[in-house]
C-alpha cells in the first residue's frame, strides 16, 4: 500500500489564503497608526542633495511591532530588545528608502528599509525614525 503525502492543490491555496486573511487581521487588530500613511519619497539621483517629496494619503497599510528577538546593543553598549517593525502595503506604490508617516498619528515615522512579496501584498521592514 502506497500513501502520498502531497496536498491537494485546493487545501494548499486555502491554507494559504487563511494564512494571509491571519496576518491582516492580526495586523489590523494589534497595528497602529491606522491604514492610510503618506509616502515621502527621495528625489535627486548621484551625489547631490536630495529632498523628500510627498504623496500625502497615497499607501493603504498596516503597521505592527513583531515580538522582539534576541537583545541589541544601545548607545554606550547598553542591551536592548531588538525591536522588529513591520508593515503589510495592501495598495500603494513602496520602495524602500521612502518615508512612512501615519495619517492618524504623526508621531509614527518610519523609514522603509525592505520590502519583499509575502503572499498577496508587499511587507516592509521599517526603521524607528521617531
């Protein structure tokens, strides 16, 4: 008797689409900032200065803090959690090195330090900018 551990392709996409619908809504729930975040983007190429133009409203997202991993190190050496923030891009144009402000709350910026494909959407590693 010969058994086959492979997944049919219907559970494989419906385990993933529960996967995705679990990270949006974990991200809705636990998030801040709210969903609607204005996008700084660099301008200038080379060398020379740049400045940050602004595209007020244009990202639909969610913000949340990943549990902390492992301890890192502050100014002086002192220890401290290695925080991880995060975002999931639902709609709007990303790249990173773009400046993230919260709509709702404008003491959340961040800069955008990685975007990479996770299940449908776009999800960004930020850093603390404030």
């Amino acid at each position: 008797m010969t058994f086959s551990l492979d997944l049919p392709a219907d559970v494989i996409a419906a385990m993933r689409d529960d996967a995705r619908d679990a990270s949006i809504s974990a991200a809705r729930t636990f998030g801040f900032g709210g969903s609607t975040w204005d996008v700084d983007r660099p301008s200038g190429i080379g060398t020379g200065a740049r400045s940050l133009a602004r595209q007020a409203g244009a990202l639909h997202a969610l913000a949340f803090r990943q549990r902390p991993g492992g301890l890192g190190a502050v100014a002086g050496g002192t220890p401290a959690l290695a925080d991880t923030w995060r975002m999931i891009v639902l709609a709007g144009d990303l790249l990173p090195g773009d400046v993230v402000t919260s709509q709702a709350d404008a003491r959340y910026v961040f800069g955008v330090a990685s975007l990479e494909p996770w299940y449908d959407y776009l999800r960004a590693e930020l850093e603390r900018r404030r």
